[in-house]
C-alpha cells in the first residue's frame, strides 16, 4: 500500500507538470483529492491493515495529501495571474482618452414647480394627503355634488368636463377640489391639507389655456378661521415664492364651493403689467382661486358650520411656473420639446 501511495502521488505529479490551465487542475484536483479520488480510496483500506502498518502508512498518506495541495495551490496562484495579466490586457482602457459624453435628464419644471410650491405650504403646516383621497378618475358626487355645484351649473356640460364610458357619472376631476371632501370625510377638525395634482377640462388650448394641467389644492377648517387667515397664508406664500417686490391682487369672484370667493393675480412677469398676449393686455395673471369654505360643503362631510370654519384655495401650477421663469406659453410645458426643456 506504501508502493501504491508513492506510485499515485508520482502519477499526480507528472500529470502537474503536464497541466496549461485551472480547468486542468480542477481535473487533477477532482481525480487524486475529491472524495471518490485515489488518495481516499487508500485511505477507506487502512482499516485492514495492523496498527502499525495503520500508522506508516497514514501518516505517509497525510504527508502526500498536503504536499499534493500545496502543488495545486501554487499551480493555481500562478495560473490564475497569468490568465488574468492576459485579460487585463486585452481589456486594457487608456485614460488618457477623451471621455464620451452621456446626456442626463432633468426635473421637468412642471415638476420642480410642484415640489417648490409644496414645500413652502408644508412649512406654513400643511400636510400632503394620501393619493387615496385624491384620484383623478372622480364620480360626480365629490366632483360636483358634495362642492355644492347645482345639477344645472355650466361645468358639469361636456362642453367643459370630460366623461369617461367607464360608468354614466364617472369623470375626469376637472379641479383638485375633490380632495377636499375626501379629506374631511370622517375626519374631525381641525384640518389642515394640500392635494397636487392633474385635473383635466374640455378647453380650448392657448397660450394661457390647456385642456389637460395642474393644480395644488389647500384646505384649513378650524375654530374662527377668517378670510384675514387665508388672506395672510396666501401673501406669506406669494411673497416666499416670488418675493416682496412681485405685486399682486385680490378679487372678488364666485366659486360654488366657497363664499365669500376671491381670485388672486401676479403682475405678468413678460410685460411687468403693460400688457402682452400672455396676460390678455391686462397687465395680470391669475394663478389662484380661494375662498372661505360654503357652510353646505362642511354639512355634507358632517361638519357643523355653527362651530368649525375655513378656507380653501387652487392654485395653478404652470401659472406659477410661467411667471417664475418668464415663459409666455403654456403649451411649451407639454410639446416635449428638448431645446425648452434642457434649460432646466
């Protein structure tokens, strides 16, 4: 057995000398010290054989095994740097080469906009509601019917929203309003929320007009909430989004949602207000609807308007970003147009 050990361990040795790769000495490896290999297969004998015998040739075993695996790892390292000084030069790259331009994307502006106009409302204490409360695929009743717009009011025309086939009262949201509701339904005052998103209307597209846009709807119901309130968050707003020396204006109108109804404009930022096709040669932009909450709006989510008030405004997100970058054309934000878009 001593014979046989000696004649493997010389076999495995040449069969070393002969190998070019690690594949070769994967082979090796597998035939003389896996576990179904020649070396083992002695091994398994030893238990025939007397104590002393057990011992020489054990030990003799032993001693060839590790000689055998310190060959195989030497061979290794040095197969293993060989093929991979070959692949690094092949693979070689040369810095000193230009380097090729890759074009990155940016922010769309509509979608910096966004995010500037909500963090300045979440630093004034409003709270973004969940998109859950705010989809844009609406029915009638929380885009309408629960806002207190009578079943006779010219926006529920098809001439001005659009109806989907998807059921008789089902709607595109024609406003963010309907978050509104949403966001008072089972809730308890006070509440104090703001809803971004699309919204879509049956529009003649313009300069100033889109059938498809966005708005950013905020909500503040409490005890004794005054116009004076709603006045003070809408100022302090414009003010850090556009600074103290963009004026601006309020004006009375009608919203069915709310009463009293206000509009707030901007100076158009093109003209500076001597007028110019954007601002109709009014001077004047308008970039938001408000009001103090109807007290039929508070009824229908069961709040009682004897105890709870509020506001609620919709502001207009390409309005905001038109004046802030001087951009005279509301449908430049949707053309996809790479030479408007890559100056943001």
């Amino acid at each position: 057995m001593k014979e046989q050990l000696e004649t493997i361990y010389k076999n495995a040795q040449e069969d070393l000398a002969k190998a070019t790769s690690l594949n070769d000495l994967e082979e090796i490896r597998g035939k003389y010290l896996s576990r179904k290999g020649e070396f083992n297969e002695i091994k398994k004998n030893l238990k025939n054989l007397s104590n002393e015998d057990k011992r020489i040739v054990g030990s003799l075993a032993n001693e060839i095994t590790k000689n055998l695996e310190t060959a195989l790892q030497e061979k290794h390292n040095e197969f293993y740097k060989k093929e991979l000084d070959e692949k690094l030069s092949k693979e070689r790259l040369d810095i000193t080469l230009p380097g090729k331009f890759i074009p990155q994307g940016h922010v769309h502006p509509i979608t910096s906009t966004t995010n500037e106009i909500v963090s300045i409302l979440q630093s004034l204490g409003f709270s973004v509601v969940p998109d859950a409360c705010s989809p844009e695929v609406e029915t009638e009743y929380y885009n309408f019917d629960a806002l207190n717009v009578p079943k006779d009011h010219p926006a529920r025309d098809v001439q001005d929203t659009f109806y989907t086939k998807i059921a008789k009262n089902i709607v595109l949201r024609s406003q963010t309003s309907n978050s509104q509701i949403r966001a008072m339904e089972g809730k308890n005052p006070p509440i104090r929320v703001i809803a971004p998103g699309r919204v879509y209307r049956n529009e003649n597209i313009n300069a100033r007009k889109n059938n498809f846009f966005h708005q950013i709807e905020g909500l503040y119901v409490d005890k004794n909430i005054t116009f004076g309130d709603l006045k003070g968050v809408l100022n302090e707003f414009i003010r850090i989004y556009f600074g103290a020396s963009r004026p601006t204006r309020f004006r009375s109108s009608f919203f069915p949602f709310t009463e009293p109804s206000a509009e707030v404009d901007v100076q158009c930022i093109m003209c500076e207000g001597k007028g110019c096709r954007t601002c109709s040669g009014t001077g004047w932009l308008e970039v938001l609807g408000c009001g103090m909450v109807d007290p039929n709006v508070l009824r229908e989510v069961g709040i009682d308007p004897d105890v709870y008030t509020g506001f609620a405004f919709g502001m207009g997100v390409e309005r905001f970003a038109m004046l802030k970058y001087a951009i005279d054309d509301i449908r430049l934000f949707f053309n996809n147009d790479v030479r408007f878009l890559k100056q943001f």
